[in-house]
C-alpha cells in the first residue's frame, strides 16, 4: 500500500523539526518527507490540514492481560486501544499469569500481537523465575525470544545476593534491567503515607520505600556498571536521587506514569477506587517534583502504566480494590496537558513519549531502533495524526480498552488522535 500524508504539521521530537509537509509511504517506510514528487502513485491520500503529524507513541509499561488475566483485558481489546491513543509500539511487563519466564510464553504472545497487524509488542521477560524472587531466569534465551529487557514488575526483590548476580549477568551480555524501586518490607500500604492516609485509616506507604530501594540499587549499579531503567518514579526525595545518580554518570533511566504526573492523595476523595494505583498517589510537592524532573531530563519518559482492571475488582472498599488504570487511549492527552501547563515546545513535549522511550528500550529494538519514534526518510512508517486543538471528555464507555477504570473519566482533555498509521498501514482511524 502507498500512502500520501498531505498538509500536515510534521514534528519530529528527536531533530526538533516542526514545521509544514507531505509524507509519502511505501512498503511500510518513509519515501518522502517535506516535499512529495508528483508522481508518487498513493493508493489512498489522507488529509493532514490542521493535524499533527508526528511519530507514534512509545508507551514503556501496559499490560495487555494475557495470558492468564482474560477477563480483565484481551489483546484484541488492549491492542485496539493502543493505536487508539496512538500508540504504535508498547513494552509490557513480564506479570503476565503464567509470567514471562519461558521463551514459549514470549513467542506465543508475540506471535499473537503479530497476527492482529496493530501496535508492535516489546516484552520484559521475567527477572526470576516465576517472579519469586529466588533463580534467576535463562535471559539469553529470552532475550531470542523476543525481550528487551528483564523486570519484576510490582514484585519486590526481596534478596540483593539473587539482585546482585541478576545485575552482574545483565552488565556481562548488555542487558538492561526494569525495576520499580521499592523495598519489600516497607511498600505493603495501599496509599501514600501523610496526613489524608492516617486521617482515612488506610496503611501509609513511605517515600523511604522507594528511596532505600533506590539507594541499594545504584550502590549495586557503581558496583557492576548494569543498566537499570527505574519504573514509575512517585516521590520528590526519590527525584533528588535520580539527579544525583544522573550527575554522577550511572547508567540509569526512569520514567513516571501520566496518573503521578497529575494527580495527588488529594483526588483520592472519599475512598474512590479509581485511584487505587501502584505506586500510591503522593503529595503536591511529589507531583511537582515529577512533572519538573520530566521537564528537565532528569526522568526520561512519561508511560500510560495502563493497567486494566476488572469491574467487580474495582467494586469493593478502597483498601480491599485491584490497584490499576486504564491509560493508553489517555497517554497523548495527557501528556500534551502537561507540556501545555510547563508551556514547553511540543517536540520536547512529544519526546517523552516518542524518541526517548526509545533510547531506554535501546539496542534491543533492533533494525527498527534507528528510526522508531522519529520523522526520518527511510524510516518505520509508524505514525501518529491527531488535532492538537481538538478537547475531548474521558467517557468510560466510549473507551476501547476492556478495563475502563480511570482516573481521568469525566475530565476534558486536549488532543485527539484521527489516524495511526504502523508499518504503512492504517491502523485506526476516527469516526
């Protein structure tokens, strides 16, 4: 299939390009960009006239619910709401029921995003085996399988000898390791430790929890020279320690999630279940911290974290509800609302979700590393086409993901997504 993009605004975060153009697409790459010869032969022409045209989204953390967790979200439904929001490529966590830990899982579960033609799928294969923290998995087979590097989710590592020789072997063959700081002992609450958590009676999660988490792992980080991308940042002290890792020169990434970026304790209400997340929601100082830390550099990616949860999960007392929330047809949105409120350009705002996800995945991308989340001839041609100037109102039944709980449902947000285009191919288009 050829594709003509005509009219439109493209914005390239990586380059900083923004400016007017055409695209022309064949066999699923970039022909032309800027300006199209005339004789280009599209077989259909799209167009762009008060749209942005920008790379597709790059989201570091959804989990798609299979296997193990049908009732929750299939891939058909979770995928639909991928290129829905825009999202052309998207890594998920090894907590899958079984979890990733065989190559067998892996290549069954891309074989099935495969055969569905919609956003490419990146998985994390489990750390250890069965997520117990205890023997550490086969990473080079896993890594053949298809994973682009080694997590344990939301599981805690409660022993540093087993973390230790995972990040020893990770550093000798390239590997990269997701961690979400938190220690075992300390992060067993349900919300964030302060005033409104004592007030309300639920089980406070200190800012410590992730910060001696953090500490730890950058001591083993100095010690073994691995590379660690730390998941979903919450805390202002656990920034400050981001900042300093970073000026020391450690090999270490970090990204927070669109819920962290906006919401605090505060919106927790009268013990709305929707804001049961993992991490908990912190306080004012915390959001800001984040929101300055994305601005900055010093955390390198906003993720959806989209989690979907089922109804009858959501339907019980605060304390007792599935942490979780749908966030991959917010992700754009969001994220667009925050640039807006810093007043940042939006390629630096586009980046965040685009080019720099893509430099943590890193090498494990492969052949398409060089041009996913970018606007390059010659590149993938996974686009994303959306109305910056277009508001929309989160209506829980009008999103595609098959666990609807957001924090989000009933907030207008900016930008919405008419096209997506992956591999050449349109993937979603608006009503």
């Amino acid at each position: 299939m050829k594709l003509l993009i005509r009219n439109g605004r493209l914005v390239d975060p990586a380059s900083g390009f923004d400016g007017p153009g055409d695209v022309a697409i064949a066999g699923g790459r970039i022909v032309a960009l800027g300006r199209v010869s005339a004789d280009f032969d599209a077989t259909r022409t799209i167009d762009a006239s008060g749209l942005v045209v920008a790379p597709g989204l790059v989201d570091l953390a959804a989990r798609l619910r299979e296997p193990g967790h049908e009732h929750e979200g299939m891939l058909e439904s979770e995928m639909a709401a991928a290129v829905a929001g825009g999202v052309t490529s998207l890594v998920c966590p090894p907590d899958t029921d079984p979890p990733l830990d065989e190559p067998g899982l892996v290549e069954m579960l891309k074989f099935r995003a495969r055969n569905l033609n919609q956003s490419r799928l990146y998985p994390l294969g489990a750390l250890t085996r069965g997520l117990a923290g205890e023997a550490l998995t086969e990473m080079a087979e896993l890594t053949e399988a298809g994973c682009v590097g080694f997590s344990q989710a939301d599981v805690a590592l409660r022993d540093t000898r087993v973390l230790h020789r995972a990040l020893q072997y990770a550093s000798t063959f390239g590997y990269t390791t997701w961690l979400r700081p938190l220690d075992a002992w300390l992060g067993s609450g349900v919300a964030a430790k302060g005033t409104l958590a004592t007030r309300m009676g639920l089980a406070g999660v200190p800012v410590i929890a992730e910060t001696i988490a953090m500490a730890t792992l950058f001591e083993l980080v100095r010690d073994t020279g691995a590379r660690v991308h730390l998941c979903r940042l919450s805390s202002a002290a656990g920034i400050e320690l981001m900042r300093r890792a970073r000026a020391e020169g450690l090999p270490v990434t970090a990204d927070v999630s669109i819920n962290h970026l906006h919401l605090t304790d505060v919106d927790i209400g009268y013990f709305n279940a929707a804001m049961r997340l993992t991490p908990p929601l912190r306080q004012q100082r915390d959001r800001d911290a984040l929101r300055t830390a994305l601005a900055d550099g010093t955390v390198d990616a906003l993720t959806s974290d989209h989690t979907p949860v089922d109804e009858n999960a959501k339907a019980l007392p605060f304390a007792e509800a599935e942490p979780g929330a749908t966030g991959l047809e917010l992700l754009l949105s969001l994220a667009l609302k925050w640039g807006e409120q810093m007043r940042l350009p939006l390629t630096q705002t586009l980046a965040t979700v685009t080019s720099a996800p893509v430099r943590v995945i890193g090498e494990a991308l492969g052949s398409l590393g060089h041009s996913t989340g970018r606007l390059v001839e010659g590149g993938v041609a996974d686009l994303c086409l959306f109305d910056p100037g277009a508001h929309w109102t989160v209506r829980r039944v009008a999103l595609k993901s098959q666990g609807r709980h957001t924090p989000f449902a009933g907030h207008e947000l900016p930008g919405r997504v008419r096209w997506t285009v992956v591999a050449g191919h349109v993937a979603f288009e608006a009503n």
